[in-house]
C-alpha cells in the first residue's frame, strides 16, 4: 500500500479482491474457525493478524501444502516469542513485533 500511496505503482482493485477471493477459498476449504482462537475458545486478533499476513506473504509456498501451513499455525500459538513480543497488549510495536516473529515462523 506505501508503493499505490506514493503513486509508485497503481492500485488494481479487481486483482485485489481476486487475490482476496482466493486466500479466503483456500482457508474456508482446509481449516475451520479455530484457526483463529487462542487454547479458550475465544477469536484472538493477533492470531487473525499473523495467519491472514503470512498467508499473504507466503500462499505460493504453501497453497497446495494446506498440512504445512496447519503445521505452521500450531508453531505460532505454541511460540513463547511471539506470544511475548513487545510490552502493551495493542502498542504499535509489539503488533509490528509479533508479524515479523510470525513471518519466522511461517517462512517456507
């Protein structure tokens, strides 16, 4: 989003939502609604952050290894490292903190 603000390159909102479409079809196929709940049941936005951003990042390495990817999901709710990055629940930081510890674990 920088490079379409700065006017580097032009937004293509149809490719957008295709790629939307398609990450969204992949985890509605291989996973269910717990992917994004902590060990209590209840949703966890971090978690929702970290998948949807790594699914992102990574999707070519992982779209037709759905097992790996799940694999991935239970390493990032089983990290101690990304369940303690940063020092404030919400700061800007240990949001930013926790997408790259997530992104170190999802990297193929």
């Amino acid at each position: 989003m920088r490079r379409v603000s700065i006017g580097e390159i032009i937004l293509d909102i149809n490719r957008e939502e295709e790629d939307l479409i398609t990450k969204l079809t992949y985890l509605n196929t291989h996973y269910d609604f717990k992917i994004f709940r902590a060990s209590n049941g209840i949703f966890t936005p971090n978690y929702f952050d970290a998948i949807m951003l790594s699914l992102d990042k990574f999707f070519d390495s992982y779209k037709n290894k759905p097992e790996n990817f799940e694999q991935k999901i239970g390493m990032l709710k089983e990290s101690d490292e990304y369940r303690d990055a940063g020092l404030s629940s919400y700061s800007q930081s240990r949001i930013e903190n926790r997408v790259l510890k997530a992104f170190e674990i999802f990297k193929p």
